[in-house]
C-alpha cells in the first residue's frame, strides 16, 4: 500500500524530494481506493511503513481496508543467511507486530527468477514462522523455488510464473496456498513504463522479461484453476499506479485465464480468508461474522466484469459508498460516504 507515483509522474524513491507527510497522504489514497473499488480486505507486505496505515485504519483516523502486514522482508542474505540467524529475524518481526512473514526465495521475473534460497533456509524461516504463530508468504517464481517452499512447509507461494505440474502437485501435496498472477501487476508495468524505467532493474531487459512472462502467467491461472485440490486464492501484487484497480487481475482471470467466473470469486473471498486465517472473522456472509458486504452493478459470476463496477461497500458495519442510483431509476446519485 507504501507505493504511489508521485506528482511528477514517477515511482516514488527514497530521495525524490517527498516529504513524509506527502508519502502519508498518498498511503492513505491507496487505502481509500481500494477500498472504495471493493476490497475490504488486504494482506500488503514488505514495507514497514505498512504498519502506521494499518493501525490508523484500525482506530479509524481514515478509511481504508483491514491491513495485514509484515513489516519488512527477508532474503538469503537477511543477516548473514544461517538458519539461526533466520529465525531471530523472524521472532524480531513478531515482536514488532507483524501479521505475517514475507520471504524472498526467488529472484525477480525481471531478473529471470531463478531460486536464491536453500531448503534449510526455508525450513528454517517457514518454520520459525509457524512455531511464531505466523504465516509465511514467500515470493517465488521458479518451479524449484516454489517446490522448496512447499516442502519447507510454508504457507503461501506468490508468483509462481514458472510452476510446472510437479509445484502444483507439490502444492496439493503439502496443502500450501497459491496465489499467482495473471496480468495486472504485468500490464501495470508495461503500460505505463515512464512511471518506473530507470529505476532498479525496471530497464529494457526487466521490461521485455515481463512480455515474455505475460503468456506463462495466463496460462499457469488455467492450470491451476483445474488442478484438483490445489488451493488458489486471488493477490494482485498492486504495486504503484495500481491501487483500487484489484478487480482487473479477477477479469484477466476469468477472460484469459479460463478461471471459472464463480470460483474467481470465492478465491477472493472465502478461500481468501482461509489463506489469511480470517475464516471466522471474514470472507463469507454469516450470523456472527464481520459485516464487510459489497454490490456491483451486475452479477460477476455471470459477467466478470461487473466486479470492477462497485455501488455499495460495507466494512465492519460501516458505509463507504453507496451509489443507490445504480440500483433505483429516477433516484438522485447519493454519492459516496
């Protein structure tokens, strides 16, 4: 939710001449868009700045969705990359308020995402994390990547742009959740390019990486969509640029990724919950429940695209929109609250 472009059309970098309180004004339009396009719920991880916006929602300063954040990252260097060295990283984190733990064990897509963590580095970090009461979400693209974090017993496999038929059944195998991506974070990059080219290892070479994954990616939301078992719940990786727009990854889904329009839905909701731990609080309508409720204009199980055009949103019994005008010819637009 920390990434925004900035005034001058540009992903905003440590030194760009933003003050802190710009930044923080842009969190919070994050959070209100995408709350406003529906989601009431969103695991944001990496950034420890994600903490401030967190607990400003929860006591209710401004509107946004529930938050759920680790508060940094860790890789195979993270303080020298020993096993022992990676569960203190982990018990820190907790002890700072993370959600969750979010570990990188595969370079980039723009980097060619090959696996950059052993097995007993997974075991250990993935284990450390369960022992800690957490979940661990790791970012891996490569099938060896994301069968290792399978097999280490970690929760959540994000990306996965290379996954072959042996990670998915992995991933039934050790009951881990998958959530890859089919093409919004991808187009986001691709479509507007002067947002971010020059920075990092967003060049010519990170770009045409992307093309390339483009393709893979649609057709690996296929695959898993029909393998048996496999637990596939919906993540968009928004980054800069993309906030509020989530409901176009659920579209490339559907539309070229053959997912099933209805099961695109429960991924995002209750098998979403699920994959959060927030089962019992979130995800579904029922007695005793959190009243997050949302209507579109039109049935999304029938017409996908009906997600993106959201009238009412409800979190926690609370109205954040309402556009009764959609719903009731001759009203007045009530406008949004």
């Amino acid at each position: 939710m920390g990434w925004y472009i900035t005034g001058h059309d540009r992903m905003h970098t440590d030194g760009d001449g933003d003050t802190p309180a710009v930044s923080a004004m842009a969190h919070a339009g994050n959070a209100w868009a995408t709350l406003h396009a529906g989601f009431t719920t969103v695991q944001s991880i990496g950034e420890a700045d994600n903490a401030t916006l967190r607990d400003a929602i929860q006591r209710g300063w401004i509107p946004g969705p529930r938050i759920l954040t680790s508060l940094g990252s860790l890789n195979e260097r993270t303080r020298g990359g020993s096993p022992d060295s990676l569960r203190a990283v982990v018990r820190r984190f907790k002890q700072q308020g993370a959600d969750v733990i979010k570990i990188f064990a595969s370079k980039s897509i723009r980097d060619g995402g090959e696996a950059t963590m052993t097995p007993e580095q997974l075991q250990a970090a993935c284990g450390e994390s369960t022992a800690q009461g957490l979940r661990s979400v790791v970012h891996a693209h490569s099938a060896d990547a994301a069968q290792r974090a399978a097999r280490a017993g970690c929760t959540q496999v994000e990306h996965g742009v290379f996954a072959d038929d042996a990670t998915r059944s992995a991933f039934v195998q050790h009951g881990t959740f998958f959530d890859p991506q089919c093409g919004l974070v991808f187009r986001n990059y691709l479509d507007h390019k002067p947002w971010f080219e020059g920075i990092g290892n967003y060049n010519a070479a990170g770009f045409a990486s992307m093309e390339q994954a483009l393709p893979l990616a649609e057709a690996g939301i296929g695959l898993a969509s029909r393998t048996k078992g496999l637990k596939l719940v919906f993540g968009t990786d928004a980054v800069a640029g993309a906030h509020g727009r989530n409901a176009e990854e659920l579209v490339c889904r559907v539309r070229r990724g053959g997912q099933n329009a209805m099961d695109a839905i429960v991924s995002a909701t209750s098998r979403a919950a699920e994959s959060l731990r927030l089962e019992r609080e979130i995800g579904r309508v029922a007695v005793g429940l959190s009243a997050d409720l949302i209507a579109t204009d039109g049935d999304p199980s029938q017409e996908i695209e009906a997600s993106q055009r959201v009238s009412f949103v409800m979190r926690t019994g609370t109205i954040y929109r309402n556009d009764g005008a959609r719903f009731t010819a001759g009203r007045r637009n009530r406008g949004v609250r």
